[in-house]
C-alpha cells in the first residue's frame, strides 16, 4: 500500500501524525511542530525527502517510494538526553528482529546494520528554550526497497527488502516502529536500554580510527559509558572519550 496522507493518518490514530508527499527535511518540519507546541509522540513522514540532513554536515537524500523516513518528537527529562540516541537505534534493531532479520547490528552510535551494511540512520536533534528543554526530535531514515547495486554505495549500505528477500509494507513497518520508541522511551534512564543498545554495537573490540576534537584517534574501541561515549584504547594504552564522531575501520599499528 502507498503512503498517502489518508492511510498514514488512519494507520496512526490517535496519534498526532502530519504527512507530507515530499518535503525538504522531516527534522525540519518536526522542529518547526515542537516549536509550536506538537505533543509528546507526535510524528512527521514523508514519502520523498529532497534535503534530508544526516550526522557530522552529511546529506541524506531519499527517492519517493522507497524508504520510511520520519521524525518523532519526544518530551524527555533533559536528564534522559544521552539515550535518545539509542532509543532510536535500538527501536530499529527490536523492529528488524521482528521481521526475522538476521545479523542486525549497531555501529557506533547509532548506524543501523545489516550484514555489516547501513540500512538506517539516525538524527536526532534538540530544541531548548534557554536552559530549559523543549523537547527532541528523533530524525529517522530506513532504507525499504532503495537499490544500491552498481552504486558508489552497493557495498555499504542495503535495503530492509533486498536483506530479506522479499517485499515489506512501509506502514507497518511504521506502526511497529512507533510502538518499540514508546516502550524503550518508557525504559529512558534504565540500564537495560543502555545495556541492550551496547550488546548491540558491532564496534566494541575492533581496531578504529575515529576523529575526535579535530584529532584522527587510532585504537581499539575499547568500551562504551552510559552516556553513549566510545571508549578508544590507543596503542600507549590511554583511553579517549570520544562523545561523537565518525569510525572508520583501521590498524592499531
Ligand atoms: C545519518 O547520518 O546516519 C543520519 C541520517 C538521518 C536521516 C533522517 S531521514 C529523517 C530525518 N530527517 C532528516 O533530515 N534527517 C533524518
């Protein structure tokens, strides 16, 4: 079924949902919501997004048909900020699990995997009123049925229906979605959010070059904290705290 502002809507009821056939950026569009009061759990999708923004300046474009691209707000105890990060990564792993999806992992700190390949990505983005927060946007992208072969991307990222096989509806992958935010967003502050989001990273253990404060880190990705920071074990044996940034696989050497 297509995604249209009538099944989208209705799928989602009760729930506050906006839907839009193309749009620049759901980020955008969920953050202009939230600036005008939208409810906790409100949501933005779109069927094509033309300037959708990724981590560290990146574009993230997205043909109509092929992806679930959304962005949910969120109210959260500023309290609770470090794990909304892997509440969205998280909530993709539970719904790909449900499909029967195998080798479902997350890199570090919220890539989606499948077979070592992206196949979701997540922004999330926060809006302050001063020193008080307004609430999160939680920016989300999944790959459906995009097709990466003879593309520079064919052996980094993949598509939910390709890994599976066959073909997969977008509006319940939605619906299954929003209902596993809600319960890790219930589980916000919980060891068991942090410790199921860990035991997810493909990352721990693997030699990586991350860049942190301006600097290339080269080491074994060591631990994680209960802020989401990687912990990079350098060849002197001195831990880094890296709190964002991009990994690459590389030598320790
Ligand atoms: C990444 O770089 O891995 C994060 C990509 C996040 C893309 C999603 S698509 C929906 C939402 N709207 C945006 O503009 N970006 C996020």
């Amino acid at each position: 079924m297509s995604l249209t502002e009538t099944t989208v809507l209705a799928a989602l009821a009760p729930r506050p949902a906006r839907f839009y056939p193309q749009i620049g950026s759901t980020n955008d569009a969920a953050m202009e919501w939230l600036s005008q009061g939208a409810k906790h759990g409100s949501v933005v999708i779109v069927d094509e997004q033309v300037k959708g923004r990724g981590r560290l300046g990146r574009t993230w474009h997205t043909p109509p048909a092929t992806a679930l691209i959304l962005s949910v707000i969120l109210r959260p105890d500023a309290a609770h900020l470090p794990q909304l990060t892997m509440l969205g990564a998280l909530a993709i792993c539970d719904m790909l699990d449900h499909l029967d999806m195998e080798h479902v992992s997350i890199k570090w700190p919220n890539d989606v995997l499948v077979n070592g390949k992206k196949v979701s990505g997540v922004l999330p983005e926060v809006l302050w009123e001063g020193k008080r927060l307004t609430g999160v946007v939680l920016g989300m992208g999944i790959n459906v049925r995009i097709d990466f072969s003879g593309t520079d991307l064919a052996h980094h990222a993949i598509s939910i229906e390709s890994a599976l096989g066959r073909p997969v509806q977008r509006l319940d992958l939605l619906k299954d979605l929003l209902e596993r935010i809600d319960f890790w967003f219930s589980h916000l502050g919980t060891d068991e959010l942090f410790e199921n989001w860990k035991r997810r990273l493909t990352t721990l253990g693997q030699s990586v070059q991350v860049e942190n404060e301006g600097r290339i880190v080269t080491g074994v990705a060591y631990s994680v904290d209960s802020a989401g920071a990687l912990l990079v074990m350098d060849s002197t044996s001195k831990l880094h705290r890296i709190l964002a940034g991009d990994i690459g696989l590389g030598s320790t050497g």
